[in-house]
C-alpha cells in the first residue's frame, strides 16, 4: 500500500499496526500536523466516545479526509495562531488534553465539528491549564467555555 508518496506499507504490517504507529503515520501523511480532537481526548481516557480506525489530527492548512483500507484519517484546519499545546510521544506528535479538548470547541463554534460535550469526563481535565491555553482562542469559544462551565 502507498498512504502518500514515498511512503509505503505492506498491507500484513498494516493489519496489525498499533494505534500508536497510527498515529505516526497521520502526523507523515500530512506535515505538520499533530493528533487531537476526539482522538487525542480517547488516547488519554477523557471521553467516553471510542473511535475505531477514525484518526483525527489537526493542521494550519486545508481540511482533508483520507481512507485507507477501512481507516480513516480526518484532518482539520485551524488558525495557524493556535497551532501549539502539542508534545512528541512516542514518535508521534499529540495535543494534550486540554488542548484537544479547545481544538474540538474551537471548531464546534465555528459549525465545523460535531462535538458531544457531554461525553467528556471533567475530572480529566485540569481547569487551569484550560484557562491558560483558552487565552488564545477567539471570543467564540469563549463563549462556549463559559457556558459550559469551564471558565
């Protein structure tokens, strides 16, 4: 299988590919890009949303969706001023927590994610580190911050 130019994998090394080798391979396929959203949230346990072979990163260019062999990797655009709050894990590279928690409100108060709050726990989230990373963001998600009670 070719996922992109000059990158390549045997269809037997892809079917049992980790969700982490995943994960490296989103953030080759489209550079630079970082794991976030509803993945990075699942990754460390902060929503009850589990999903399966859908893998969900975050780029300062255009919005692109490729399917390879049942899996799905979803790319979304954000502005380039809130391209950060990610660290290297791994070999790949994934927002934390609260950063995917903001990438996935922030793209939800611009009507571009379907993003069930109510599926998050919290808990798993520190509030002050939300605070300090919201800062960035636009009025907007703010707003939305507010009515949900996290500022």
């Amino acid at each position: 299988m070719r996922p992109k130019k000059n990158i390549y994998i045997l269809r037997e090394k892809w079917d049992n590919l980790a969700r982490e080798e995943k994960f490296m391979l989103a953030n080759l396929m489209q550079s630079p890009s970082y794991v976030s959203l509803m993945t990075a949230m699942d990754y460390y346990e902060v929503t009850t949303q589990v999903q399966n072979n859908f893998i969900e990163s975050v780029l300062i260019y255009r919005t692109k969706r490729i399917e390879i062999e049942g899996a799905v990797f979803n790319y979304s655009r954000i502005n380039k001023d809130l391209y950060s709050g990610f660290i290297k894990k791994e070999g790949f590279f994934i927002a934390v927590p609260e950063k995917a928690f903001l990438d996935a409100l922030y793209l939800m108060s611009l009507g571009r994610y379907a993003f069930d709050i109510t599926s998050i726990d919290r808990a798993r989230l520190d509030k002050s580190q939300i605070k300090k990373i919201a800062r960035a963001y636009p009025k907007k998600t703010q707003v939305l911050l507010r009515k949900y009670g996290y500022i």
